[in-house]
C-alpha cells in the first residue's frame, strides 16, 4: 500500500516561502549539524512529487538534487528535460497520482507547492504531514495550503529542536 507524505517547512505564520519565493529564512535553523531527520525520511522515498513553479525553483538555485529518485512535476506547460528520473504529468491530479501509484511507488514524498499541496489534501492524497515549524513570522508570503478545504489532523509526534524548529509529523483522519 502507498503513502504520500508531505515535507515541509513553514514559517510560524504559516508561510513556505516569501511572495518573491524566496526560502533563505529557513538558515535561521541551520547549524550544520542537525538534519530534522531528512536524511532518513529522504532514504526511505521512492518518488518525488511537486508543482510546476517548485521544480522551477528548485533548478534556478541548484543542480538537480534528487538524482536517482524518480521524480513527477505536475504541470500544464510542455516541458522537456533529458534527466529519465523526471516525468512530467498533465491534466488532473487523481489521474496524474493514480499513474504514479500504478508504476509501483509506494514511499511518495509530496515536496510542494502550495497549490498542489491544497489539491493533494483536498482529494484526500497526503496520508501524513511532517511539518517542520521555523522559528520566524514573515508576515506574508505563500501558504502552506491556499484556500484548502477544512480537514482534521491526528498528531502523532512533536519534536522540539535546540535551535527553536519544531517538528510536527500528523496523520490523514479522514481516508481516502
């Protein structure tokens, strides 16, 4: 059976990134030592998923980081890469998933954005949420979930880091 965790880090407002996208606030807890259990959660995937302007993103500030794990950009341009881990999806977003659970992913790790994040909740996608709360107001910005559908959470863990993170990991209640 596949799960689909969403991994995220949001300001204490709620915010995963200012409104010019930038993420830069998020050093406010890097200390080179601690990783918020990333390394493991990221071991442990099978596919990547994001939105169109997340993968965007991603390539404007780095190389590709998630080489070898296969990875889908939900999208409505026609886009083209020579990589044979990304695999662009089209058109609506149960069938875009359905197609990845039927090529055999069972550890998918929904990396954002906001709006595909509000139509993976929304359809009862995301089986748990690990949210990393940094310790920041920005006041503005993107949403973690714009205009998402009311949906209730079971928390499962809390943890607190020296260096102000708070990491929550919640369940789905309601299931698909």
């Amino acid at each position: 059976m596949s799960k689909t965790t969403l991994y995220i880090a949001s300001s204490i407002d709620g915010y995963i990134a200012t409104k010019d996208h930038s993420v830069d606030w998020l050093s406010v807890v890097e200390d080179g030592e601690e990783d918020y259990g990333y390394n493991e959660f990221y071991n442990n995937m099978d596919a990547i998923v994001m939105g169109r302007k997340t993968y965007d993103f991603i390539l404007q500030h780095s190389d590709w980081p998630y080489a070898g794990k296969q990875s889908f950009v939900f999208t409505s341009q026609n886009l083209i890469t020579d990589r044979k881990d990304i695999e662009f999806l089209h058109g609506d977003i149960k069938t875009g998933f359905n197609k990845i659970i039927s090529s055999g992913h069972n550890n998918i790790w929904l990396v954002g954005g906001g709006l595909l994040n509000t139509e993976f909740l929304n359809y009862n996608l995301i089986d748990e949420i690990i949210l990393s709360i940094i310790p920041i107001v920005l006041g503005e910005g993107i949403p973690l979930f714009p205009n998402a559908n009311q949906q209730t959470l079971k928390l499962l863990q809390a943890t607190n880091y020296k260096s102000g993170l708070v990491q929550l990991k919640y369940e789905i209640d309601i299931k698909k």
